[in-house]
C-alpha cells in the first residue's frame, strides 16, 4: 500500500511551494527566518522529489 506515502509526497511538495510563495510575498523578513523558510522549501522538494520520483519508477506496488 503506497497512498500514504504518495500522499506525503504530495503534500511535501505543497508545502515547499507554500513557503516559496511566503518569501515571495514577505520580503522584509530577518535573515534567520527567510534561512528557517528557504530550508523547509528545499527540504520539502527533496522530499517530495524523493516519494514522488521513485513512485513513478518503481510504479504502484513498490
């Protein structure tokens, strides 16, 4: 069973472009937190990329 799974990696990927957006539209941010931000976006992408690659290439029962 893979839905969970896909599903994190959907919503990984969700949030990484949320936080994109976020810094897009909070220009005035500290340096701490844009880091804190641009952190959890590539975080996320990693791992959306990670699931949502291997879902494609191993296909739905792997």
């Amino acid at each position: 069973m893979r839905f969970p799974f896909t599903f994190m990696g959907v919503m990984a990927l969700a949030l990484g472009i949320w936080a994109v957006v976020y810094l897009a539209g909070h220009p005035t941010l500290d340096a701490g937190s844009r880091e804190l931000a641009g952190g959890t976006a590539v975080a996320c992408f990693g791992f959306a990329a990670y699931v949502l690659i291997r879902r494609v290439r191993r296909g739905p029962q792997h």
